[in-house]
C-alpha cells in the first residue's frame, strides 16, 4: 500500500453545499484572452516557457487520442503513467529548441518566474497561441486540430497551473531528468477504514435449481456522432474520420459504412437505434447498466451544447426503446469538455462541472431516487437500492484518471468518494446487503494511490461486494482482484465490457450479464455473461438487413465452472500455456474483429498479465505468469490497449 497520510482541503458529499455559479449550465465558458481582446506580455522567454506547460499539460490530457492516430495494431497500447508520456515529447522539444545546453539552476529560475507571473497576472491568450505554433512545429496534429484544442483547453490548463503546487523542481525533474529533481506529483494517501473486524471470507454459495435469475444490460461507450457520413475518407489525418470534413477517401479505398466502419469513426445515430430496437432476443432485461461516454471522440471542438445534445438525445433514445426498464448511468470520461476536465466539488463558478452534473440529474430523474440525484449534482457519483437486499454504487471514476489535469491541484480521494463508498460499503455489510458497483475507467487504469485504496477496500468488503462492472478500453476484457497479504487468493473480479462504437476497428457490441436474482438471501453474483455484435462486413453490404447476433457465451466458451474470481484466475493460467484458447480469447477480445497482425509471446504475456491487473503499477501480481523470463519485454507493452 502506499504511505502516507496525505489529508484533503475538500469537504465530504454529506457535508457539502451547493456551491455558487456564476454561468447557465446551457452556456459555454467565455474564452478569456483571446476573444476578449487582451494584449498582455511577460516576455518572448516566459511566454515560450509557458506555451510548453500548456502543450505538455494537453499531451498528458490527450495522449490516448493522439497516440490513436496511428492505426492500431496487434498489441496492447500501455496507459503509461504521466512521466512516460512526457519523456516522449521532450526528446523532441529539446532537439527543436537546443536544450542540451539548459542547466538545472537555469530551468528551476525558468519556472519559478513562471510560476509567479501566472498567478500574478495570467495571460491565456499568448500562452495558447505559444502551445499552437509549438503543436504545429512538432506536428503533434494537423493544424486546425491545433488550433481548435488549444483554444478549447487553454483557459482552464492555465486556471489548474495557476492553482496547482506542481514546484520548479518538479517540472525541471520532467524536463532534465532526475538529477534535477524529482516529477511525481501525485503523492500517496490513505482512506480510513472502519475499525470493525473484517468477517472471514465466505464464497457465495451457489443458487438453488430454479432460483430467479436477473437479466442485466450492459451499455458503454456508445459514442454518437452527430456528423458522420457514410462515404467519407475512414483513414483521414484528424484523431476521429467518417464524417463531414474527413474528405473524401482515395479511389482504392471505400468510404465509411452506413452503419459504421472498421477505422477511427464513431457511430451514426441509425446504429445506436438499430442497437436498441433490436434488443428483443438478447432479452427481457431486469435492469440497465449504463457507464457513460456518449459523446464522440472529436475532442479538439467539442462545445457545451455539444455535449448536452449528446447526452438528452442518446438518454431519449434509450428510454424510448427500454420503457419502463430502470436504467442506471454512471459518467464518463467524454462527457465533459474539455475530455477529461472533471473539477473537484471545490472548484466553484464557470470552472466547475455543474453544468454537466445538472444536465444529467434532469436526463436521469425518472430513474433515481432523491438522495442519489443530490450526489449526482455534486460529484457525479450515487448510490441506491434496485432490489431488497442489493445496494448499486455508481461511481465517478474520472477523479482517479490519469487524464484529468484538474487533479494536478489535489489528488487526495476527490470529492471525498472513496471514504464515501466505505461508508456506504460498511452500511450494507451492517445490514447484510450485497452490493453492485458500476463505472467508467476500470480501477487498474487509475492514478496509483486511488487504485491501491480502491483495491484495499475491494479486500477489505470482499463479502459485500458481490460484483464489479467498468467500460471504457472498448475491448473484452476483466481484471482480478487478489488478497493484500500474498497476493495469491483471488478474492474478486471486474468486469470490463466492450463498447458500443467501433472505435477503433471494431464491430459495435454490448454485453448482458446474467446474476443471481432478487430473492430473500441471493449472493447477486453473476453467474454468466453474453456478449452480443453486429458484424459491420454483413451489415455493410448493400441491401443487408442489420442483424445483431451473440458472439459468445462465457462459460460455455472458456469451459468455465462458474464466474467467481478463482476461475477467471485459472484462466488466464490455462492460455498462457494453451495457445488456441488465447486465440479464441484475442477474437473475443475485439468483438470478432481482430488485427490483422498476430500476437506473438510478449503480446500474449502482457494481455494476460492485464487481466491480473486490477490495481495500477503493481507488476507483481503478474510475477507468477512471467517464470518463463519473459517478463522485461512484455513489461514494455504491458498493462492494455486503451481505445477510449
């Protein structure tokens, strides 16, 4: 576990007010600066300077977008930690600039200047166009995706440095090495955990023959976009194509699908609706599972109405097609503009998410209860109970991201939901419930002290938590859980779904998961899994009739005994030494539609070791799988590709 006792200046969902806004939630924030007209200089040196935290703060942000412009290929694509990806750009930066030069006492001078001139007198706009000519200069995009995403993300990156404790030492340990000093900024912490014994573990006790069983749909990453068009260039420059302004594509290549398209596209409305209203045979559905990222992937001009209509319209949508179906939402990471930008609840005014979260508890509202839309319009996290006896947790998994540069100010347990979930995890053990959790970013993926004290209390509730369900790497995928002490007992299991986009080189999918159902003393694990596509090939095709069809059965097709932890241990055991069964889980693991480049050795090693993975930066839960001296070399891929 990570040491610490890193405490938070921020107050706890139950003693938090609703803090004052000063901006409709419909209304985009006014772009300070730039279109306000200022004309304030520090100087050619600090605005260069300046520029650079700007463009390093949008690569840290962005750095899964822009590493997807590349075409993907047949390994998994790591969510490296920050410093990996900056040490990416500086070699760059230095070559272009003549770095070599730079001393340590010059660079921390550099940026102690920086710092205080940023927050005496912050200048958003020559900072922004300093970020865009050195965007263009190291062509990290085309030139309108620079533009646009620097003046998109220029007032707030400038608002988190100029709040934020990031030292000269710190950004100098980033530029010069470690010999300069030393970059990590996200410092360990620790919840508290009741002191209440923790019960022994007790494995949940199969159901009884002819026990209800609930059916459970699961929905993630759908993605609309608004503007694609059948036809256009799939392979154009810009992070998302297929759709207006991609162009046309080359006479050798055939343009975007009707219903989508094996490239970096999202999806039309029409696959969403065809999605939905062709749900019958993979139901009836007791309950939906919903976690987020409804928006589509053009992030360079996303706008507040954007993403709104995204998200009214795809709630309507499915509302109109499950009825009187409860659904339960959780957010996303693409739900917010800037992508990522998800500001603690001590962030008040236009900078705040309140917006958002308004926005939502309103498209919601017939589906949750009171006390979870109070939550939900505070932290964007809720909790309540589907059934007697069952407790659903819908967390905001964007305050562990990696990519939200509002936690360069205060990492420490945002919003105060980890301790929350303790209480709320304490409550249900208290009264004998099992309890659901639902999310976007799966923990494994999280910044590491949230991780590690998410993976703690998952150990610590092992008896309460009866199941786990994430989204976002758009992939088939799931990531075990394992006793502190040894790291050897699998004690749980998330559940990592694959997306509704194509996104990319997908067919669209969804999953349904079947669970033990609402009865007095069910455990509410789940028993087994369906996941369900439509073959873009077929549908494509012109007359076809788009037709989605089950892809698979989980037991049935790993020759499971049952769902619980230790087998979905045993098997990512049995495909490291069992070659066919791994290439019938890397199908699956792309919805039917894998690369065309096979996965050799170090691939296989480190997507098996994904799987064990449930806690960020801990290679030691792969030690086991890595005896054969392959474990340097599928370090370099490992953990997973991240498509979102």
């Amino acid at each position: 576990m990570p040491v610490g006792t890193g405490q938070t200046n921020q107050p706890g969902v139950g003693s938090l007010t609703m803090p004052r806004y000063g901006a409709s939630p419909h209304q985009s924030r006014p772009r300070s600066g730039r279109e306000q007209g200022q004309d304030r200089t520090s100087g050619a040196p600090g605005l260069l300077w300046m520029g650079l935290v700007l463009l390093l703060a949008l690569a840290l942000a962005l750095s899964d977008s822009l590493v997807l412009w590349a075409p993907a290929e047949a390994h998994p694509l790591p969510p490296q930690g920050h410093p990996a990806r900056l040490h990416r750009i500086v070699p760059r930066l230095r070559d272009v600039f003549g770095w070599g030069n730079l001393t340590c006492p010059v660079c921390k001078g550099l940026f102690t200047a920086i710092n205080l001139g940023l927050k005496k007198e912050p200048n958003v706009a020559r900072v922004g166009s300093m970020a865009i000519k050195l965007c263009n200069l190291l062509k990290i995009a085309p030139p309108a995706v620079c533009q646009s995403i620097v003046q998109l993300f220029e007032d707030d990156m400038v608002e988190v440095w100029r709040r934020s404790v990031l030292s000269p030492s710190e950004a100098c340990g980033l530029l010069l090495g470690s010999t300069c000093g030393h970059w990590d900024i996200f410092s360990s912490w620790n919840i508290s955990l009741p002191t209440v014994p923790k019960p022994p573990p007790k494995p949940p006790s199969p159901p009884a023959p002819g026990a209800p069983v609930s059916r459970v749909l699961f929905l993630t990453d759908l993605h609309w976009d608004h503007d694609y068009l059948e036809g256009m260039n799939p392979d154009c420059a810009d992070p998302l194509c297929c759709r207006q302004g991609s162009g046309l594509p080359p006479a050798s290549r055939p343009g975007a699908g009707y219903w989508g398209e094996y490239s970096k596209c999202d999806l039309p409305l029409r696959t969403l609706e065809s999605l939905l209203s062709g749900l019958g045979p993979a139901g009836p559905f007791d309950m939906v599972y919903w976690t987020g990222d409804i928006p589509a992937h053009d992030v360079w001009h996303q706008t507040r109405q954007d993403q709104l209509r995204a998200l009214t319209t795809v709630t309507a949508l499915v509302r109109k097609f499950l009825g009187p179906v409860p659904v339960y939402p959780a957010v996303g990471n693409h739900e917010s503009t800037p992508v990522n930008s998800f500001p603690p609840p001590f962030i008040e005014g236009n900078h705040s998410s309140r917006w958002l979260y308004e926005a939502m508890a309103k498209a919601w509202e017939p589906w949750l209860p009171a006390e979870a839309l109070r939550t939900l319009r505070i932290g964007g996290f809720y909790a309540l109970s589907p059934y007697p006896g069952l407790r659903l947790i819908s967390l905001n998994m964007n305050f562990c991201s990696r990519e939200n540069f509002w936690l360069l100010i205060n990492s420490t347990d945002p919003a105060g939901q980890l301790q929350w979930l303790v209480g709320e995890l304490q409550a249900a053990e208290d009264r004998g419930d099992k309890v659901h959790i639902i999310g976007h970013i799966p923990p494994g993926h999280c910044l590491k002290s949230w991780s590690w004290n998410y993976y703690r209390i998952v150990a610590r509730y092992e008896n309460t938590l009866a199941a786990q369900f994430f989204g976002h790497t758009h992939v088939d995928e799931f990531e075990v859980f394992y006793d502190e002490e040894t790291l050897s007992r699998p004690l749980a299991v998330a559940f990592l779904a694959p997306s509704a986009t194509t996104y990319i080189g997908l067919n669209p999918g969804y999953r349904v998961y079947q669970i033990d159902g609402n009865y007095s003393r069910s455990s509410h694990v789940v028993l087994d899994h369906e996941t369900y596509i439509l073959n873009l090939t077929q549908a494509n095709t012109l007359g076809a009739i788009p037709h989605w069809q089950l892809l698979y059965r989980a037991r049935e097709t790993y020759g499971l005994p049952n769902t619980l932890p230790t087998a979905w241990h045993n098997l990512v055991y049995r495909m490291r030494g069992d070659m066919q069964l791994f290439q019938t889980f890397w199908f699956l693991y792309h919805k039917g539609h894998p690369p065309s480049e096979p996965c050799g050795t170090p691939c296989r090693l480190a997507t098996l070791c994904a799987q064990l993975s449930a806690r960020a930066d801990s290679p030691a839960l792969c030690r086991h799988l890595m005896l054969d001296g392959s474990l340097p070399e599928a370090q370099s891929l490992w953990p997973r590709p991240l498509f979102c």
